[in-house]
C-alpha cells in the first residue's frame, strides 16, 4: 500500500468523532473493548465497529489476553501517527515557505514605495 493510500485510511478513519474519542483514550493506555465502550457510554457492537476501522485503518492493534480469549486489549500503533505527523509537517513547510515569500514580496514592494 502506498503512503498516500495509508494516509486517505488514516483520515477517512479520524473523520468520525467518536474513533478520535477513542484514539484520545488510547493515548493513555491500552484499553479493553468494553472499557472504551463504557467511557464514551456506547453500546458494545457500535465500538466494535469502530474499533474495526480503526484496526483496519492501522490506528490500532489488538490483542486477546493468555487467561481469556474472548477479551481483546486495543492499544495504539505509532507508525500511522508518525506518517501522519511527517505529512502534516511537510503541508506545514510548503505554508511556511510561501508565507515567508509573501512577506519578502510585500517588504520588497513597500521599500520601493518610499
């Protein structure tokens, strides 16, 4: 898959409020299925649709526990969040710079106005 097409799943998959709800408790540790259903007060087959996304997306990973195969611990997975970040820095950078050529162009015309 490319990076362009892991970045469009990570978005489409972020759109959603409640999957960055989800992503925002995840940040503090890994949760089970039901934990973060009972957080954010949603039924268990909503989040399970969510979480199903979101692990199809990449955003997470889960696992079942040794003692219980029928629990599964979701827990954040950094390589799509630091994709996103190099992105977002690189959009950052391109404004940046054009907004540095701007300023050099508009000081430019002022200097030669006076």
């Amino acid at each position: 898959m490319t990076r362009a097409a892991r970045l469009d799943d990570t978005f489409a998959a972020l759109a959603d409020p409640t999957r960055r709800a989800v992503v925002a408790l995840l940040r503090d540790e890994p949760r089970r299925a039901s934990d973060v259903a009972d957080a954010l007060s949603m039924s268990r087959p909503a989040m399970s649709r969510h979480l199903r996304v979101l692990r199809k997306a990449g955003l997470v990973e889960e696992e079942a526990l040794d003692d219980d195969a029928r629990v599964r611990i979701y827990r954040l997975r950094r390589k799509p969040f630091s994709e996103l970040r190099t992105w977002l820095d690189e959009v950052e950078s391109f404004w940046a710079d054009q907004l540095d050529a701007f300023k050099a162009h508009a000081e430019a015309r002022a200097r030669r106005r006076s």
